[in-house]
C-alpha cells in the first residue's frame, strides 16, 4: 500500500533508478513477510502422511529395482495411483509358477528388509504405525482395498 | 518542503524503529525477570516504567513524523520496519525474552536486506515537491479517496466494536473481524504517514484539515490497536505488525488493562 501510495500521490514512478531491481526487492520483502508470518498457503493441500508412504513405497521400489531389474515396473505403475495396497505389498503379481512362488517368498523377506532399514524398527511396528497413520485424515480413502494388509 | 535527504530519512527511520522496540523492552523486560527469574522490583521502580515507556513512544511519533518529511515514504517506511524487526529480534533474543525460529531468523534478514537496498534502487529523493499540486491530480485524488473511505468505513466498524466490548461482551464474533482491523490499520498508518508529510508542505486551511486527518488517522489506529489487544491471535498480530508496526501501544494496552484489572 505504501508503494503505491508512492507512486500514484508522490510521484515515485518518476524517480524511480531500476525498475527491474525496485520490483524484485519489493517481492523479496513480500516473501520475507511470508516466511515470518505464520501462515502457510500449503498446508492445506499438502497430505504429509501420504508423502511419507510415497517415500516408503519409493524406497522399497528402488530395492526391488535394483534387485529384480525390470520387475520392480508394475510397482511404479501402483504409485502412480498412490495405492496403499500396493505401496504396502510391494511385490510384483506372480505369474502363477511354482519358481515364481519360491521367487515370491524371497521378494517377501526383501520386501520385509527394506522395511526394517526405515529407522531400525521391525516390520509389525512399522505397520502398525503407518496402519494408524491411515486411519485418520484426508487419506484415509487409501486404506480402501487394502484389507490384506497384514497379509 | 524541507530539503530532501534520503540518507537522514533512512537514518532516522531506523532510529524510530529502534526506539519503538526499546519503548517496548522497558515494559518488557522487568516483567520477564519478574515472572521468570522472580525479581522483585520496587513499587517506584515499576511506577516510573509506564511513562518511561509513553515518553520513548512519544520520541518514536516525533522521530517517524521528521523522518517521512525528508524522504519517499516508500523508502522510510520499509526501512523502519525492518530496524523494528532486526532489533525486535536482537534485543529480545538476546536477553532470552523471545525465542526466534530459524524461518523467522531467516525472514528478518530478508525483510532487512530488502529494505537496505531500497534506497538504492527505489526512488530517489524529489526537491521541491508542491504537496496541492501533487493532490489535484486525477489519479491521486482517486486514490486518495479510496484510503479515506477505507479508513472511515473500517474504522466505524472499529469503533462499533468498541463499544459492543465496552457494553460488557467478551469476544467480538464478527464475519469480517480481521479484515476490517487489517484494512483500518493498514490504511490509516498508510494515510498518516502521508499526512504528516503534509504537514510541512501546507499552510492556513490546508494545514488545519491535514492535522484533522492526522488526528482521525490516529484516533482510527488507537482503536484497531485496543482492539488487536484484545481480540486478534498474537500469531496473527505479528503479521500485521510487520505491516503496520505499533507493538509497543500493544504492550502499553496489555499493561493498561493489566495494571486496570489488579
């Protein structure tokens, strides 16, 4: 308001000695203002738990990445969905053969590794509270479909 | 019109900055050694705090009125508060008063280094400005009305408010409560900063009717100052202070109706 002021009552615009620098500062002084105020224009649209379960499951698909090659694709598929189910089975569906089963079994125990390097905690912990993350809040439409969760 | 100098007007601009944050400390401070160190003070002691306190503020209107009458108010009032601010946040922070997050830290330096290139790349200093003059233009006068009738409307809301809180009712339940304060501080510091440029550039009836509106000015952001006393969330008054800047007629009304309720 003051700069406008300025401008229009005191005739600022004639004396003005760099236009380009004038505005960059006077957004520098609005973002200033901004970071001291306590408001936050995101912290509405922003879902804090689902980024975190979205860096769960993207830490476990680069595992299985780096593990299974080109196997771990179907699991990117799932994230772009934000699935939970998919998120907390990271496992690529098998294709019914009884190696893929033992392949399976051994997917699992990765899968269940991976999880453990999140903080050194065990695997039931570490579902447990992501189970209680999703029950409450926006996110709790993820939950939906994931009624083998504990599978 | 005084010669203008940008320089005196930046210096004094942070002088006025600086004043307003120790009016605010000598209410301050004692109340945090007493309340968190539990310092006894004396009886005259304490007493002479309070017009200790009016006095520094009264120096800081003097100061911030001298200041508008050498430079672009575009200059002196972003650069007093940002001294508010960095030295809100010195003294405060060390004294241990306040404790100042690392994004509030941050924002202060941007705040400040903002302002300290103002002067270099805002405007410059205009000699000789004739103040009729610069109100008759067309665009002026628009927008100099727009501020009065922003000013009037939120300030008759402001002192509707008032009177509803002084018919005994405690919180204000209003749709638009904040912002009417925002808009009657916002505009009337905005115009009275102008107006006391006006002082110095007018005479006979001109002089007159600019310190009438300087007056209603200050009678408009009293109100809006008793009134974010008591109603607005301290988080929330931070952010206006930031724009507006009169924390030490907060801490004077905090004590006022502190010392009023005992």
């Amino acid at each position: 308001m003051n700069t406008i002021t300025g401008l229009i009552i005191w005739q600022d615009w004639l004396v003005i000695q760099s236009w380009g620098g004038y505005g960059v500062v006077m957004c520098q002084i609005l973002l200033g203002v901004y970071l001291i105020s306590s408001l936050d224009g995101y912290s509405h649209s922003a879902d804090s738990n689902y980024a975190l379960a979205q860096s769960i499951s993207i830490q476990l698909v680069k595992d299985k990445i780096r593990k299974n090659g080109n196997r771990g694709k179907s699991m990117i598929v799932g994230l772009a969905g934000g699935n939970i189910k998919t998120m907390m089975n990271a496992i690529p569906e098998d294709n019914g053969d009884e190696d893929d089963e033992e392949e399976d079994d051994e997917d699992d125990d990765f899968a269940s590794k991976s999880l453990i390097s999140f903080g050194g905690t065990t695997i039931d912990a570490l579902k447990d509270s992501i189970r209680s993350m999703f029950s409450y809040g926006s996110v709790h439409s993820y939950m939906q479909g994931s009624e083998d969760f504990d599978a | 019109m005084m010669e203008q100098n940008v320089t005196y007007a930046s210096g004094l601009a942070a002088l006025g900055g600086c004043l307003q944050v120790l009016a605010i400390l000598i209410l301050a401070y004692p109340e945090f050694q007493k309340t968190q160190h539990n310092i006894k003070y004396s009886e005259r002691f304490e007493q002479i705090l309070v017009p200790l306190n009016i006095l520094c503020q009264i120096a800081v209107g003097l100061v911030n009125t001298v200041s508008t009458w050498y430079g672009p108010v575009s200059i002196v009032i972003p650069i007093r508060v940002s001294a508010q601010l960095i030295f809100n946040m010195l003294f405060f922070g060390k004294l241990g008063i306040e404790n100042f997050p690392k994004d509030v830290r941050v924002g202060t330096y941007i705040v400040v280094s903002g302002a300290l290139i103002l002067p270099i790349v805002g405007p410059t200093a205009q000699q000789g400005q004739n103040v009729v003059e610069l109100l008759e233009q067309p665009l002026s006068e628009f927008w100099t009305m727009i501020l009065f009738s922003l000013t009037a409307v939120s300030g008759f809301y402001c002192m509707r408010f008032i009177a509803t809180k002084s018919n005994g009712k405690k919180k204000l339940e209003h749709p638009y409560k904040f912002v009417i304060l925002l808009t009657a501080r916002v505009t009337s510091a905005v115009l009275s900063t102008s107006i006391s440029k006006f002082l110095v550039g007018t005479s006979g009836i001109g002089l007159l009717i600019t310190i009438c509106a300087f007056l209603a000015c200050s009678v408009v952001i009293t109100c809006v100052a008793i009134l974010q006393a008591t109603e607005v969330d301290q988080s929330v008054v931070s952010l206006q202070q930031v724009f507006i800047l009169n924390p030490s007629f907060f801490t004077l009304t905090h004590r006022l109706f502190h010392s009023s309720c005992r």
